[in-house]
C-alpha cells in the first residue's frame, strides 16, 4: 500500500531498475534480499535504497531485508505494470519498425495494435502480424479504437503534425522518438527517447578519464 501518493519524479525513474534486478533475483528463486545486497547489484547506496522503497511501503524488516516477490510486485503496481495498454506507432521507418518488432513490450503489458506510415511503399507491409495502414486512416482509426499510447517515430519536421492528431483524439500517453520537444496540453503525458543523449554521455565518460585516444 502506498504510503505517498506523490513520489518523486527522480524516484519513479529509478524505478524500473528496481524493478528489473528484483525481476532478475525472482527468476533466480532468491526470496529475500537486504538493501546492502541490493545495493552491491544495483550501484545505488544503501540508504538510498532504503530511502526510495520507503517512499511506499514498509517492505524491509530489520534483520530480514526485503521479501523480493512483494516488492517486486508492489513496483509493477505503482509503474502501472499491472495493467494492459493498448499502443500504436507512428512512423514505420528504421526505428519505428525496430520497436515494433521488440516484441519484449508485451509482457510488460505494452500490447502493439496498429502502425501507420505515409509511405505507400510500407503501407500493406506486416510486421508481428500487423499491417502498417496509411496515416490518413489515423483519425478513424483512433475514433474507433481505445489506444492508450502513441508512439511517434516520424522525422522531427512532421512529429508536431502527427501529436496534433493524437492530441484531438483524446491520447494521454505519448513515447516520443523525434528529437523535438512537442508542445501538448498539460494532460497530456510525453516521455522522450534519446539515445544520442546517451550516445553524448558515454563519448563525455570516456575522454573525462582519458580512455579515448584518437
Ligand atoms: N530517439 C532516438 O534516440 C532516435 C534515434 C534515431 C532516430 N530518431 C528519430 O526517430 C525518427 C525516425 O527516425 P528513423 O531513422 O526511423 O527515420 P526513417 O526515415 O527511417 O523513418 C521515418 C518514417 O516516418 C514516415 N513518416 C514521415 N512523415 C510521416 C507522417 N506525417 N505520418 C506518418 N509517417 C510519416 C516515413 O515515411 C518513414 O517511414 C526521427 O525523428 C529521428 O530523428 C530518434
């Protein structure tokens, strides 16, 4: 049960790394772990840890640890891995079809219904079984349909067109891949990828410690 109703947003990100060692440690049958183990495997401190699981729940006992099957579950709830979404693509070029076809999503509860592309050339195309429709039927589409995300992987020049559309229709949850901020109603939520940014980190980690030589 939630102890806070607000977590912190730099909380929720640190999350799905919880969330994915304990995921680990439950496939490896280990029922049990205390913040110090966890910390050894995750690389965040202990008390940090203790600090972040507190934020929801009472979920360590002194001298036993955390009980990784409740806590694992109880982070499925609060990032909402406990319900099902239906989501659409939008944009089926090197990147749109590279995450239609991670079909790892799915057992998240992240369910792919529907891709659409302006290139007739891709239009008819499957992918898992999908046919990539034309993105004039998007409107219909979305008038017909429930979709609970959007993914947009249109070049950055058309994303804005493309959210504009979501955005009429009613979609509240919109993964990003086009490096451009949208600007959407407050109600709407969007989440940015960028792997460049990542990219820009690793290349800057590298020649702070002098590892790069060119
Ligand atoms: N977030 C990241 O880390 C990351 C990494 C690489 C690329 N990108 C971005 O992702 C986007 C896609 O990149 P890509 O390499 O897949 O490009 P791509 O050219 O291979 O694919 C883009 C697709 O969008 C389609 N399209 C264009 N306008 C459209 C519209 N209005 N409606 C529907 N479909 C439309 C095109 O026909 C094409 O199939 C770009 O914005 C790119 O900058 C992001």
């Amino acid at each position: 049960m939630s102890k806070d109703t607000r977590i912190s947003m730099a909380v929720v990100r640190r999350l799905p790394k919880y969330h994915r060692y304990l995921g680990e440690l439950l496939r490896n049958d280990i029922d049990r772990i205390s913040s110090k183990e966890l910390s050894d495997r995750i690389g965040f401190t202990a008390s940090q840890i203790r600090q972040d699981l507190n934020c929801f729940g009472d979920f360590g006992q002194q001298g036993y640890g955390y009980n990784v099957k409740e806590l694992h579950n109880e982070i499925s709830k609060i990032l909402g891995l406990d319900k099902q979404y239906n989501t659409i693509i939008i944009g089926a070029g090197n990147i749109g079809q590279a995450v239609a076809n991670y079909s790892s999503f799915e057992k998240y509860g992240f369910h792919l219904k529907a891709i659409f592309d302006k290139n007739p050339k891709l239009v008819g195309i499957k992918i898992r079984d999908i046919e990539i429709q034309d993105v004039d039927e998007l409107s219909s589409y979305l008038d017909n349909n429930k979709v609970d995300i959007a993914i947009i992987c249109v070049p950055r020049l058309h994303a804005q067109s493309v959210a504009d559309i979501l955005v009429s229709k009613g979609i509240k949850g919109i993964w990003n891949f086009a490096p451009t901020d949208l600007q959407v109603p407050d109600d709407v939520i969007i989440e940015n990828v960028h792997l460049s940014e990542s990219l820009m980190t690793l290349s800057y980690r590298l020649n702070e410690r002098n590892l790069f030589e060119d």
